[in-house]
C-alpha cells in the first residue's frame, strides 16, 4: 500500500489552519461583551445565593494601589483582608503617589496583582481604572496617548475609534475590564480648571463623535466604557475635588449642549455613566443636593427620560464638593450617609468613600431599617453581575501574563499615538519672526562619565515653565531640543525659582536671536496656584510675571508653546505667535518639538474658542 505523503501533508495543514481559525475567533469572541443565557442565569443564580452584606459590596470600589508586593506581606494582606471584610466586588486601579508624583508600575506587576486578588475572591472581580491617556497614565511600558482635545484638534473620529481600541485590548491584557472613559463633557468654559483639556471640544456636535467612536473602539475590544461626568461638568469654574462646581445653564441650554454628547453615547451603547458631583439647579433646585445625591438627576434624568438601562457610578465621593455637606459628621458617618444618599438616587456603584468602612455599614444600616429597600439593593447587584457576566468573568477571571509581550506596546500602536499628537499640533499665531526653527548641530552621544555640556550661546534661549522642577514634565521636549541645537541657552522655572531667576530670564531673552517658551499647565485634581481655592489652570505669580516681562522685552522673537491648556494665550493677549499641542505626554512634548523644527507639516484647528484670541475652528498651516 502506497502512503499519499503529499495529501496527509494537505491534510495536516488544514487542520493546522482549521485550529489557528478556530482559536483566532474564540479569542476574539472571548473579547467581545455579550451576554448570553448562560451568563444571565449565572448573574441571576448568584444574586440569589448572596447575603445583603455580600451584595453592598458589590457596589463599593476602593483604590489596589500597584505596586509589586510578596502575597505573604503586609501589604497584599491589608487588600486581601479589605476585599474579605467588605465582600468588595471590585477594584479602581490606580498608582501610589508622592505628593505630585506618581510612582508608576509596570504591566508585569499590575497583571499579577490583579491575578492574586482574582484568586483570592469567590465571586469574580471587575477592576476599572481612569485610563483617559490610555494605560501610560499609570503604567509605564504602554502605548501613551495625547489628552482628548488633541483628538478634537485632528478632527479625526476613526482616531478616538483607534484609541479606543488600542486602550481596551491593553487593559485586557493586564486585567482591567473597565475604563472610566470617554469624557462627553463640553467644554464651553475657558475657566474650566479641571476639565479642560480633557474634553474632546467644545461643539457638541464634534464631542458626541469622538465619543461614540471611541465607545464602539474599546467595546469592540472587550472594555467596558463610561460617559462622564454627568450630566456636564464642561461649563463650570471650579474643580470638584476642592469646591462645589455648579451648572448653570437652564433647561434648554442643558438639552441642546450638556446632554448631547450623554445621548449619544447612551445610544452607541456605554455601559456606564459617571454621575459628577456637580450643582444643576435647573435640573434640581435643592441647594443640598449635588448631582450624585439628586434622584431627579440620577433616577429622573438619565434612567427614565433618557433611557439608560447600564450602570450608573458616581464620581469619587471623597471629593470637597460632596463632603461639604456633610460637614457635621464623622468621617465615618458622613460617608455612610454620603453613600446611602446615592443609593437612594439610583447608583449602582459607590467609589472611593473617604471611609470604606463607614460607607459600608451606613448602607447596611440603611437595608435593615427599612430606609433602603433590599430591593433597590439587587437592582444594582444584578447590573453589576450582568457586565461581569457580559466580559465572560464567570468562566475566566484571570490574565494570561505569556501574552503581554505581543499585546502591549505594539510598534504599530506607538506610532498611531505619535501621529495622534502631531496632527493635533495647532499653530494660532504666527508672526513670521521665530518659527520654524533651524537645527544647527548635533549632540553628540557620549558615555555619562565623559559627556561634555555644550557652552549656552545666543542663539536660541528656552524657558520651561512646569508645576515642580522635579517633575518629568518638559523632559522629553528639553532633550530633543539639544538634539537639534546642542548649544540651546534652556532654563527650567517654576514659582520655587522664579523670582530668582527673574532677571537672568528676561537678561538672556533680550540677548538670544530667538526665544521658546513651553508652559506646562493641564487639568489635575486639586491643582491651584496662589490665590485660587477652587482649582486654577494658571501659571503661577511668579512664572506669569517673568512670562509678561519676557514678552515685553522680546515678543517678536518669542514662541509660546502650550503644552496642556490652549486657553493659556488669554491671559497674554500680547504674544505674537503662538501653539498648541493640548497634551504635556511626551509623544505631544515630541511633536512640538519637531513642529518648530517644520519636520512635521501643522494642520491642527482649535476645537474651542480662545476667548481674544481665536475662534474655534482656527488653525494657520506651517508646512514642513
């Protein structure tokens, strides 16, 4: 008997394509949220077995701070311990901090915590995080985006599509099921210290695009999404993490600007909405109630007039903006009545309570007088045990740590980020007299313990004006400026140094043939400078004032790049040219940084207006 070797070859690999198929479509099924039968009887079944303590906590999220810890050490234990007790469904993902700074974690490390903390639960655990510049924000070694308005100054929808995806198939890999993302917030307000940058724009219209977009990116990769912050923080002066924020549009206002992007992103099937704990007193007038607490707002607005049927999570509760009015109780007290009044509006889950214990026990409390019906309490366990249910958590709950290096940090992603960023760069006026730059030299790469600094000339002087010397910030953009001109005059400032360097800033502008200004100053919690209580978008006295002086002793050859907020140029109206890059990330830092060098052509348009200065829409073109 013959052996046809050439048709068991044939054979073999059809069956190999066969399997490689079949296993393609069952990873990519295994990412795409759909709930099935199965998944709801599960849902339903575990509902049913769990005790009224089991089911509170399901609703709180606390902060697993990642860092690398030994499963046998204190630390591990104190998040075991806390998962245990509270009978915790979840976790929020974030980083420690030290002070300003974040202490960033690595993929490899968040992957295994994640894992450990899975293990360690009976009902599977659904872990978030607030990835808006996508996981770079927290986890070094991924694919790092510009901030939202970077996304509005392309005005490129498919982008936010890319970004979306890009960012869910990344949290998946580590173990993160959801972001707290898309911002839908419009950012009619200039003043706006803590939005800002990262809202897409200012046009509703352009808004709900990009955020639909995104929403149908990151859900087609298995990520669940969430709308905030409802029902629009774009159009108010304050930063809720210090001071209340308050809405003041009326009725109409609201319907055609605030909730447009919320509608959209409810239609283009969000499976969450992060409720704001700002003031809307055309939606409700009780001056103690902020949208958080309000069951006009929550239950009213979004569940029955527009029709949201997902999961509603309220913005952090150990905000000023909320705790405020709890002011005469116990920290304990005041966030279990904190968090009893938003289960009484209608949130399904509660996030990072000043005081976990006291949030858990005051809703507890709460089910057992009667105040809350157990009820309500399984409206929400159900929602929450449907999404998990709809990521397949009942079946898998664990990450495979083999497949992060082929999913993680692609090449190809890394680039589109960069493309993102140069094609956001927006140049609102030109003088003619500075840009672009031209690149003289370049640095020579030494070993540290030999390398030689170029002697500072004349010819380009750089100011980086940043929050703390000590930041990163400024960084990336400082290095390839010394790439391009070796000898650069660069001067590091913040309000520690300012006043001391005053005089030699202002000395070394009027002698250098052409001056830079980078000015870091983006949205973050509870960021303010002198005099501001309620969060600010400023530069500080001191740079503001060297900034001034500057300008007026050599403003035709100076070029302020902001890096972060656009609405900057407003308060120097006499700035003779000027740019935006939106974002202080470093694919922006690098963008700007090739974008005065004319290495990339400029053809980013303003996404809101800089009231003075230009209209939205705005954008001159320098080409390459």
């Amino acid at each position: 008997m013959r052996v046809c070797w050439t048709r068991i070859l044939i054979a073999f690999v059809s069956i190999l394509l066969l399997t490689s198929i079949w296993v393609t479509k069952a990873v990519a099924q295994a990412n795409i949220i759909s709930l099935d039968e199965e998944g709801e009887r599960w849902a339903a079944d575990t509902l049913k077995r769990m005790t009224v303590e089991e089911k509170i906590g399901q609703m709180l999220m606390v902060w697993a701070r990642v860092e690398f810890m030994n499963v046998n050490g204190p630390e591990f234990a104190k998040l075991r311990d806390a998962q245990m007790k509270y009978h915790l469904g979840g976790w929020g993902i974030t980083i420690p901090s030290e002070g300003s700074f974040l202490v960033k974690s690595q993929p490899y490390e968040t992957a295994a915590l994640i894992n450990e903390l899975q293990r360690a639960s009976d009902v599977p655990l659904i872990f978030a995080a607030d990835f808006e510049r996508g996981l770079s924000m927290r986890i070094q070694g991924t694919t790092g985006f510009p901030h939202a308005m970077a996304f509005g100054a392309t005005g490129n929808k498919d982008y936010a599509f890319q970004f979306g995806k890009i960012t869910a198939e990344e949290a998946r890999a580590i173990g993160v099921h959801w972001n707290f993302y898309p911002d839908a917030d419009v950012n009619s307000n200039p003043a706006n210290p803590i939005i800002n940058t990262r809202a897409f724009g200012e046009d509703p219209a352009e808004v709900s695009e990009m955020v639909k977009a995104y929403i149908a990116g990151a859900r087609g990769a298995g990520m669940l999404t969430t709308a905030k912050h409802f029902p629009g923080h774009g159009d108010t002066d304050a930063d809720t993490h210090l001071a209340l924020a308050r809405v003041n549009g009326n009725l109409e206002r609201l319907d055609k600007v605030e909730l447009v992007p919320f509608r959209a992103a409810i239609d283009a099937g969000v499976d969450s909405v992060m409720i704001s704990h700002v003031s809307a007193p055309a939606l409700d007038p009780n001056p103690e109630h902020v949208a958080t607490i309000s069951p006009e707002i929550v239950t009213g607005l979004l569940r029955q007039r527009l029709g949201f049927r997902g999961i509603t999570i309220t913005d952090a509760m150990d905000m000023n903006a909320l705790m405020r009015l709890y002011a005469g109780f116990s920290p304990a007290q005041a966030s279990g009545r904190a968090a009893v009044d938003a289960v009484k509006a209608g949130e399904d889950v509660i996030l990072i309570p000043r005081d976990l214990d006291g949030a858990f026990n005051g809703i507890l409390e709460a089910v057992r007088s009667g105040e809350i019906p157990e009820s309500r309490i399984d409206e929400s366990v159900l929602r929450i045990l449907r999404a998990k249910a709809s990521l397949d958590l009942q079946r898998n709950r664990y990450v495979d740590l083999n497949a992060l290096p082929t999913t993680v940090l692609k090449p190809e992603n890394v680039a589109l980020a960069q493309r993102v960023a140069d094609e956001a760069v927006t140049l609102v006026r030109n003088n003619g007299k500075v840009l672009p730059l031209r690149a003289v030299g370049t640095a020579t790469t030494t070993l540290a313990y030999n390398a030689t600094k170029e002697k500072p000339s004349n010819h380009a002087l750089a100011l980086v004006f940043v929050d703390d010397l000590r930041s990163e910030y400024g960084r990336v953009f400082a290095r390839e400026l010394r790439r391009r001109i070796p000898d650069v005059n660069l001067m590091f400032l913040d309000e520690t140094n300012a006043s001391a360097l005053s005089s030699a800033a202002v000395k070394a502008a009027k002698k250098s043939e052409k001056v830079i200004v980078a000015v870091y100053v983006t949205p973050s919690a509870g960021r303010t400078v002198t005099g501001a209580s309620k969060g600010s978008l400023a530069l500080g006295k001191g740079p503001g004032e060297i900034l001034h002086s500057v300008l007026k002793a050599a403003g035709r050859k100076t070029a302020i790049i902001s890096l972060g907020s656009p609405y900057l140029a407003a308060a120097y109206p006499e700035t003779q040219t000027y740019m935006c890059t939106y974002s202080n990330a470093p694919v922006s830092e690098l963008s700007a940084a090739r974008a005065i060098f004319s290495e990339i052509e400029v053809r980013g348009r303003l996404p809101v207006t800089i009231p003075g200065i230009a209209a939205r829409g705005t954008g001159l073109e320098l080409r390459r």
